[in-house]
C-alpha cells in the first residue's frame, strides 16, 4: 500500500530480488528474550550464508509479550535446478539448527509440514492424529497437512 492509502503491487518486487520469484517463509517461535532473538538471527544468517543466500527477517511480538515470531524469507530463483536444491537444503538446516537450539516454526510450508511435526514429538503427534480422527474419520480435509494422514 502506498503512502495514499491505495493498494498496489509494489511490495511484491521483493520475489525478484534474485530472480526466478522463489520464496519459503522460515518462521521459528522464540520466547521474547534479546539473547535467544540474537541466537536466532546468527543461526539464520550462518545457515543462509553457508548455502549462498542472503538473510532477510525481522520479528514480530505476540501480544501476550512471551514470544515472537522470527520472520525470515529464503528467497531463490525457481528457475535454477540447481539453486532450488541448495535452497531446498538450506531450509532444512534451519529446522535442524533450530530445533537443535529449542525453537520450533509457528508455520511451516506444506514441503516441510512431516518434518515439524515431527519436532514435537511422538506425544503431540499422537495427540494431533486422535482429533483429526474424530473430526475427520474419512480423511478428506487436507490429508497429510501437518504429518497427519
């Protein structure tokens, strides 16, 4: 939106920043303290750096002022094979690292839904499958969304 109040598309340009409009949202949920906000952003940016990217987030604050939200975006170019693998493998050393130091994403993108949900482990991926069961006994909402089949 531009300064007039009128929507436009301008912010969209950012897809471009390395051409090819590539974008996966890496998003890890911290508890709102400055030392595990700077853990974060130098993990980001030794993962984005190590696989040829450049790290591009901010945060957000949950309402409560627990947590934010550590808002980054891997942006590659969807035309290079090549680039699409190395960022295919970049986003999952974030998980890794992540997961490693305590913190988990708030969202994740479909490619990588099995792999997070997984990060918490066998209880609450029991517990998941158990409510989906009961609202969804034929498995026809959004099968395999979050590692739930």
């Amino acid at each position: 939106m531009n300064q007039k109040g009128k929507l436009n598309l301008h912010e969209f340009g950012i897809y471009n920043y390395r051409g090819g409009g590539g974008s996966a949202w890496f998003s890890p949920a911290l508890p709102a303290r400055g030392e595990d906000m700077i853990r974060s952003i130098k993990l980001c940016e030794q993962v984005y750096s190590e696989f040829g990217f450049d790290y591009i987030g901010g945060f957000i604050f949950g309402y409560s002022g627990r947590h934010v939200d550590h808002i980054t975006d891997l942006l590659f170019d969807r035309s290079n094979p090549e680039e699409m693998k190395r960022a295919n493998s970049c986003f999952e050393k974030l998980l890794k690292v992540h997961a490693e130091a305590g913190y988990a994403p708030y969202r994740i993108n479909t490619g990588f839904m099995k792999q997070v949900a997984q990060l918490y482990g066998p209880g609450q991926m029991k517990l998941n499958k158990r409510i989906k069961k009961a609202l969804d006994p034929n498995g026809i909402l959004a099968p395999g969304k979050s590692g739930i089949y």
